[in-house]
C-alpha cells in the first residue's frame, strides 16, 4: 500500500504508510543486503522447521544465526526507513505551528534525531569491544559480530539523517535549531548538580517532559524516547550510556520477535497477489444482499484479511476499494463508512497473525499461543457489538434491486477465496495448539502464500518481490528501533523505584482489581493516540503486567483488555493515527467523518468493558 501525499496525513504512520518516494543512491547497497538478509532469514527458520518436524533432527545454529542476520536486517532497515521518510511521528502539532516557524520546527526535530545518533555511537562502539569477549553457544564465534551491527546502524543513520538536514533544510533554520539544542543541553549541564537531587521528579523532566517536546515537534518516536532517556541517564544519573545500548539491544533481539518482519512481508504478499480482495468478493457473494449486509460484509472481511496480514493498513487498503463503491450505490455516507473502517480495523488487531500480540507476549512474557487464541474470541465480541451498531443505522438503507447471489456465483467466490481463507486458520490453529511457535508459523504462511500466489492468484512481478523485501526492511526496522529505544525507556523508568511505588498506589487502589482494569483502560487508550500500539505497550507492559498479577488477574485477560484499549486510542479523534490513515485510504475529509465515528468507538467501549468484566470471555478457550 502506498500514499504519495503524506503531507494530507495529521499524522504520519511511517511504519505502516509508505512513502513513495525512492531511496537515495547511498542507500541502494544496503537495501539490496536488507533484502538478501530477509530471504536468508527465511531460509534458515524454514530449515529448521523442516530439520525438526520432518526430519526429527533439529539444527542447533539455525536459531543463533537467525538472530544475528536478525539484528542486521532491523539495523539497515531502521536506516533505511530513516532515508525514506518511514519512521513513526506525530505531525498534528507541527501543523498547528504558524507556516514560517515550520522550517525551523522540521529542522530541530531532524537535529534532535542526529544528536540521539551522535551521542549513541561511541557507547555502542565500546558495547561491541565489551561483546567481543563473550563467545556465543553453537556457532562459537565472537557476539561482536552480531552487535557490530548496532554500530553500522547508527552510523547509516547518522549519515543519512545529516543529509536530510542538510538538504531539506534552510541554512537559517539549521542555525537556529542548532543554537536552541545548544542552549537547552547547556543548561541542563549546567543543572546536573541540582537533577541528582530531585529524585522522581526528574521522570517528569526527561522520560516525560522531553520525549513529549519531541513528540510536539514532530521529532520520529523512536528518537523521542532516545532523546528522553539519553537525557535522564546524561543529566539526573551516573549510569554510563553503554548500559541504554545493552537494553536497546535486548529490546530487539528477542527471538519471538522474528516473526515480525516475516508477518510483515506476509502483508506484502496479500496485497500483491490479491487474495485479500478473493476474500472480500465471498463475503460479499454470501452477505451482500441482506441490509447492512455490506457493513457486514466489511466488518467480517477486516476480520479475515487481519488473519493473513496482521497490518492494519494492509487490512484498510484491501477491504475498503473493493466494498466502498457498492456501499455507496446503497446509500451508505461516506463518513460512516469512514468510521465503520477504522474501527473494523481496531476490532480485528487481535486476530492472529497479530504483530501487536506477538510483540506483547514477548515483552510481557505471556504465551503467544494463549494470546492467539484468545485474541481471535475476543475480536469476535467486539465484531458482534459493532455488527449490532452497524444493524441498526442500516435500518433506513436502499436495498431495492439487490438481488441475493446465485448458488453458482457463491460457490465460485468460495473456490477462489478458499486457498486464501485457510491461511488465517493455518496461523492460528498452528500456534494455538502448539504445534508450532509463532515464528515458524510465519515463514510457513509467508512459503504457503508466495506459492499459492504465485500458483493461483497470477503472481508476483520480481521487481515487485524485491520491493515488497525492501518495504519490509524498512517497515520492521521502524518498528524495531521503536521496540529497543522503548526499552531502554522502560529499563529507566524501572531502575527509579517508580514502579515499585505506582505497585503500591494501584494495589491500595477501591474498588480492587476492577478499579485496575479501568485505569489501564484510560490509560493505554491515552497512550494509543499519542503513541500508537507498540511503543506504548513496550513502555507500560513491564510497569502495568506486574501489578495485574499481584491483583490476581489472568495475563491474556489483562493482554486483551490492554490492546483493546490501546486500539480505541488509536482510532479516536483528533490525534488517533488510524483515524487519519483510514481517512486517507478511504477519500474522505477528517474533519466530515469525526462526527460519525464516535457512536462506533462508543460500541468498542461497551465491549471494551464487557471483555475487562467477564475474564471468561478472554480464559474459558485456553
């Protein structure tokens, strides 16, 4: 999926929406070793799926090498995301600024991105000396050679974020940012003595207060939570800065967490091949004729696509050229039907393959299998509170002269779709009844659905192939920097004593565990809208996951309830990055369809609370 006018967006979902334009010359060698990388790593976890099941003979290397190739890809990835404009950023704000501040905004925050990089390299440099002396278990070579890839990163990103600097910005503006950036570290040096007394007071100085100046100004996610905890450790402590290079490199190296960029490309090979639009056209062959049979329609072929892509964007571009005309022709506004995608897409972020549940169970330590199956009953319930919504507005609908499918057309769509309607079951089923992890599960759906493609649903173009690996690329080493600066944040904020204290307050809280429930309920669905789901998962889920199990409530109950409310967020207006982006996918004005989406994120609530009331809804299939 591409949008070439970013610019339209209030916000940017450069993890997601990809920029059309092409990467610079600098970048071409290493977007062609990011792709060989992605189909090695493929390779090797296909290998050892078939080493194990097949052959009965696991290869002990494969998952060490994986990992290593793993760390490569998210590092070049996350440079090249940087060289294509790809990282996660809020711009609502920056839209606000009058026109002739902007420049000078857009060339502080890239200033912010190259200090965070400056300041990074020479810590990530002495990690790789100290790796160095540690051999790793099966292949029997130097970690360094894994962790030298943290210092090519940052150094690809360094220089292409200069570039862009230099290039993108007036001489004036780079001047004044780099005078601003020069007053503010300044004082802040000067202020050390007094920021080593202040104690938690300084969470709100650094961790808060200037990840969310970065935010306001445009500066990419990942940089703001670098900025804020380079700052925290820099100013408030006398922690070195190589410890933030040790988290950042646990926060994405997790082995759970190379099925991302394979479920990444998965998305990719939907949209190419077309087999979410063979799902759609069954859909609506069986439900079409029925009033508000194409909301139905919609609702139930976001719930399918979601199986396959795990991609929200994915999910929208797919579903919403295919069913908008027809819902049209019906009498269907624009606006609702604007609200009914966006939180269609909100509802089925938990059917697996989900990148958000895999992410979550990695950094929250839950079985991913638990998560998958839970994460399907749960979409469930909250596609039957906005099936009923949907009903009841459909009441006034023209449906004259809709006539019901033919058993023959039926059956046709079905034959066609049916490859493509297995792939969601495959996932989950696989995962769900442990028989493969989730990470296995991926690079079988990625063969099963390239062959499948190929076979059935007329190909994929090879220049189309190396650029679905490229886009993949740079989309999980997005997603990635986002996963190892957070953690790093987290790690921070925990060495504080914060959480130890926020455990007490949330225990001492009336009304018990449910009283917990509503709070993370505010809490994530705040954090949605500002953050978007994986940042603020990696960033509360080590905070808020201990203190729901000393409250004595189920880890994928809790799971289900944190990324229900984090998806709510992100779909409610006027910051929430899906709201726009569904905006943008569907033609339609933000400011006509924000009056129509708030009865339909009044129906996820209702449901939002029925899921948080009723564990059994989350545990009774485990």
């Amino acid at each position: 999926m591409q949008l070439t006018d970013n610019e339209a967006l209030p916000v940017e979902t450069q993890a997601e929406v990809v920029d059309a334009r092409p990467g610079s010359a600098l970048m071409r060698p290493v977007e062609v070793v990011a792709s060989v990388l992605l189909v090695v790593i493929v390779g090797l976890l296909l290998t050892g799926v078939v080493a194990r099941y097949a052959l009965h003979t696991p290869i002990v290397w494969i998952d060490e090498a994986a990992s290593i190739s793993f760390l490569w890809l998210a590092m070049m990835g996350a440079a090249i995301a940087i060289d294509r404009n790809e990282h996660l950023r809020l711009t609502v704000f920056v839209n606000m600024f009058p026109a002739q501040l902007r420049g000078f905004v857009n060339a502080l925050a890239l200033l912010v991105v190259v200090v965070v990089l400056a300041a990074l390299i020479m810590p990530a440099i002495d990690y790789v000396r100290e790796e160095s002396f540690i051999t790793s278990a099966a292949l029997n070579i130097s970690v360094s050679y894994r962790v030298s890839a943290i210092v090519l990163g940052i150094a690809l990103m360094l220089v292409v974020a200069i570039g862009h600097l230099w290039r993108d910005c007036r001489p004036a503006d780079i001047g004044m940012a780099a005078v601003t950036v020069a007053v503010i570290g300044g004082l802040l040096w000067m202020g050390k003595p007094y920021f080593l007394g202040l104690g938690h007071t300084n969470i709100l100085i650094f961790l808060v207060g200037l990840a969310v100046l970065g935010l306001v100004i445009g500066v990419p996610i990942a940089f703001c939570f670098g900025i804020g905890t380079i700052s925290f450790l820099v100013f408030s402590t006398n922690v070195p800065m190589i410890v933030m290079i040790g988290r950042m490199d646990e926060g994405m190296s997790s082995l759970i967490l190379l099925s991302v960029p394979i479920f990444v490309l998965l998305g990719c090979i939907l949209d190419a091949t077309g087999m979410g639009k063979a799902i759609v056209e069954f859909m609506g062959s069986l439900l079409g004729h029925v009033k508000a049979g194409m909301s139905y329609v919609l609702l139930g072929s976001l719930f399918l696509v979601s199986g396959i892509s795990g991609s929200k964007v994915s999910d929208m571009a797919t579903v919403a050229p295919a069913l908008f005309p027809e819902m049209k022709r019906r009498g269907h506004k624009p606006k609702e039907m604007i609200a009914l995608l966006a939180t269609g897409a909100a509802m089925a972020d938990t059917v697996p393959p989900s990148i958000v549940l895999i992410v979550l169970g990695s950094v929250a330590g839950v079985s991913i299998a638990a998560l998958f199956t839970s994460g399907f009953v749960i979409a469930m319930v909250l596609l039957l509170a906005l099936a009923v919504l949907a009903r009841w507005k459909a009441r006034h609908e023209n449906t004259e002269g809709v006539r019901r499918a033919s058993f023959k057309v039926v059956r046709t769509t079905l034959l066609i779709a049916a490859p493509a309607l297995l792939l969601p079951f495959i996932i989950r089923g696989a995962v769900g009844g442990g028989i493969a992890t989730a990470t296995e599960v991926s690079t079988i759906a990625v063969l099963y659905a390239f062959v499948i493609g190929i076979v059935l649903y007329g190909g994929i173009r090879p220049s189309k192939v190396y650029a679905m690996l490229v886009e993949t690329a740079a989309m999980s080493g997005a997603i990635l920097l986002i996963l190892g600066s957070a953690s790093a944040m987290a790690w921070a904020l925990t060495q504080t004593g914060f959480a130890h204290q926020l455990a007490g307050h949330m225990r001492d809280l009336p009304g018990g565990w449910f009283s917990y429930m509503l709070v993370t309920i505010a809490v994530f669905m705040v954090l949605g809208c500002v953050l978007e789901g994986l940042p603020a998962i990696v960033l509360m889920a080590p905070l808020m996951f201990p203190i729901a199990t000393q409250m004595g409530i189920n880890d994928v109950h809790y799971a289900m309830v944190v990324v229900t409310a984090m998806n709510v967020g992100l779909m409610a207006p006027p910051i929430g990055i899906g709201f726009y982006i569904a905006c943008k996918i569907g033609d339609v004005s933000p400011d006509e369809a924000m009056g129509a989406i708030w009865p339909y994120l009044g129906a996820l609530v209702l449901g939002l609370l029925l899921i948080a009331a009723v564990p059994a809804l989350s545990t009774a299939y485990l």
